[in-house]
C-alpha cells in the first residue's frame, strides 16, 4: 500500500473521529441540559469547522404543525413570510436533493437540501450552501452527520417538550385535588334533620370542581340562613370567587343584618374583586321557627320552588344577579308564611339546561310535575330520586354544567 493511500485512509480515520466526537459532545450537552439554543449553535460550528459549510438554514416543525427557523448563518434574515414561501417549497421533497438544477429563486444560493426525519414524519429541512459537493462518497457521509445531529435535537426537544407537559400536569392534577379537598370543606359538614325541618344537597360538578354553592347556617335556636348560588364560569377560577363569597357571606351572616344589607354588601366586595368581569347568580333566604316566617332574595337566579299540596310557587322576589354593578340597582326582599309540611326546592340551572343534545328533556315545567309528584317523600329521597331520573336522561354523557339542590321540609 503506497503512502498516498494510507495518508487517505488516516485523513479519513481522523474525520470519523472527529464526526463521533461531534455526536458525544452534542448528545453530552444534551444530557446536561442545554438549552436548543446553544444545541443549534454547537452544530453550526460543527458544520462551519468540520464540514466547511459556508451557508446554512434549518427548518423544524412544532408539535402543533408551525414551523420556524431555529439556526442559520452565511444568509439574510428573513422574515415570516419568506419563511413560509420557504416551507410551502421545501414540502415538496422528500428525500436528499441537489438543488443545481432547481429552477427556484429562493433556493438559488443553495446547493444541497436535507429532509431530517422523526416518526416516520419529516420534522425538519436543512439547507447548506457554499459547500463542496464533488464528493458524492462524502457528501453522503456528510449528510448522514447532519441528519443525525439534528434528529438528536429534534428528540431532545420533543422529550422536553412532553417532560414539560407531564410536570405540568402532574402538577395540575396535586393543585386541582387540593382544591376539590379545600372546596369540600366550603359546604356544611351536617345538614339538619329533625322535628322541625328536614334538608338535604347534592353537589354534582361538570368538572372535579365547579363554581355552584350552597350552605346552611344556624344563627340561633329559632333561625337559619340558607343560600344556593351560582359564579359565572367553570373550573378554578369560579370555585376561587365562590369561596370569596362564602366567606363574605358567612361574615356578614352572623353580623344579623336585614337581607338587604347582607346583599349589598356582599355585592360590594365581588365587585371590588372582579371589576364586573364575573357574576354570581344566588338564592337567600332567612327562617324563623317560631313565627314560620320565610324572608328572601333572589339575585338573579332560578327560582325557588314552595310547594304545598295545592300548589307550586315561584319565588321571585329579589334583585339582578350581583357583581356586575357597584351598586344593586333595586332590592325587592320577599316574604312567605310556611304551613305544616311545606317543602323549598333549591336548584342552579344545569339541572334544567343538561346540554345542547338534551336540552328539552327536562324543562323547568317537567321538574315542576316531578316535585309535586313526590312531595310526600323526605328530602334526601327526592334528590335521590331526581337526579336518577336525570341520569337515566343523560345516559353515560356528562352534563355542561354544575348541578346542585338544596331542598327541606318545614313540619
């Protein structure tokens, strides 16, 4: 073997070397955390020094299909647009291209175009011009160092990419269940049931946790406060304004105010918080055993239902829903005698408005029928009762929205 050929065969050891060199220093920065920055910038010199590339441009493509161009050097900037026209163009090839004879202007300064893999889905072109391609042995090899260096890159950003994804959702997942725990213990542990009145709830949220409410508190021997309510909205957010309100009304609740106070000042502090960006639709009322008065407002919101066994009454009385004025417009409190065995059905408006496929399966006039239907039972069978029946009506969907009842019976 003559000298020439082993000077050959070392010059060619040498660049192997080099190449694999090349492979462990990236897949090393890599493992250190790099940031795709820096990734990008180490294959430029790699390129420039070892492959003496003169102009390059590297396309890649997002998860979510835009794509962008993370490194270039030795060529103009260019700017959405072009990147775009650029793109549209380089689609059209799916395998290594000579571009000495592609008739494109954009492409012109360009003498090799590289499609770079991943999944079997092209996620990235390269583009290098200024750059000796005689060799076609080489250039093969050169290719080969280039499609790998930058498929390395790809997969380390889409293993980010995910890692991300999953710390962000674990940890969304630890910040949603605290809430469900925290937003549990906003509700009454206990609900009355005795001599004198007999009360039960359902809470039953779109999401693991949603912006209803309800509550009981028991002023003294003689009265109670109850309320169901409603925050615009869903998921977080809502639950956070719902127990801003339960702790504004549970404040004021025991300060004995007239409802109409209690209203106005609760509507004061949503509003100060939210801006009238947000609204809270509510039922309250106040009864007293001894003189079997029932006191109310209602803000906006369904009506309660009073159902004796003659009748069924809407109670309306009130005002607009709160939080969207500074000042409540009106407030109208409304006032009812309740007899032996008078039954208050509380409800928020899912349970009547189930979802667009469903919508006339259950109408305010149906749930009327269903109440004075079972009146005879107690409460807590009556809930149980109507949400079966909404139930069997959905099927295995899932409402749109929040359903909650809070219905009693006075004896």
């Amino acid at each position: 073997m003559n000298h020439e050929a082993n000077q050959e065969i070392l010059e060619l050891l040498i660049r192997r070397q080099v190449e694999l060199n090349s492979l462990l220093e990236i897949t090393r920065a890599i493992n250190n955390n790099y940031s795709i920055e820096a990734l990008f910038q180490m294959t430029e010199l790699i390129l420039k020094n070892q492959l003496r590339v003169g102009k390059l441009r590297v396309f890649s493509r997002g998860t979510a299909g835009q794509w962008d161009q993370p490194t270039s050097f030795g060529v103009h900037p260019v700017g959405a647009e072009q990147e775009t026209e650029f793109v549209n163009i380089l689609s059209e090839y799916q395998q290594v291209t000579f571009l000495n004879s592609i008739d494109s202007k954009i492409l012109e300064e360009f003498k090799l175009l590289i499609p770079v893999e991943y999944n079997s889905q092209i996620f990235g072109y390269v583009l290098i011009g200024d750059y000796d391609a005689s060799n076609v042995e080489q250039v093969n090899i050169d290719v080969k160092l280039i499609q790998t260096i930058i498929n390395i890159i790809i997969v380390a950003t889409e293993n980010r990419r995910l890692l991300e994804e999953r710390i962000q959702n674990e940890r969304f997942q630890r910040d949603m269940a605290l809430a469900v725990e925290v937003q549990s213990m906003l509700f009454p542990k206990r609900l009355p049931d005795n001599d004198l009145i007999s009360m039960s709830a359902r809470y039953i949220p779109q999401q693991n946790i949603g912006g209803d409410y309800y509550d009981f508190l028991e002023l003294n021997d003689e009265e109670f406060i109850f309320c169901i309510a409603d925050v615009s909205g869903k998921g977080m957010s809502a639950a956070l304004l719902m127990a801003n309100f339960q702790a504004s009304l549970r404040a004021l609740a025991f300060q004995k105010m007239p409802l109409d106070s209690l209203l106005s000042t609760a509507n004061k502090a949503i509003y100060n918080l939210t801006s009238g960006d947000r609204h809270i639709t509510l039922f309250l009322g106040l009864y007293n055993f001894k003189t079997r008065k029932l006191t109310y407002v209602n803000a906006g919101h369904n009506p309660t239902l009073l159902i004796s066994s003659k009748e069924v009454k809407e109670l309306k009385a009130g005002t607009t829903m709160i939080g969207v004025f500074d000042e409540l417009p009106f407030i109208n409190v409304g006032t009812e005698v309740l007899d032996n065995d008078s039954f208050l059905f509380n409800y928020t408006d899912g349970l009547v408005e189930l979802d667009h496929d469903h919508a006339d399966l259950f109408s305010e006039k149906d749930l009327v029928s269903f109440l004075f239907e079972h009146q005879h039972l107690k409460p807590e069978l009556i809930n149980k009762a109507l949400m079966e029946k909404i139930n069997n009506l959905m099927g295995v969907e899932s409402q749109d929205d929040d359903i909650t009842l809070l219905s009693f019976k006075i004896y």
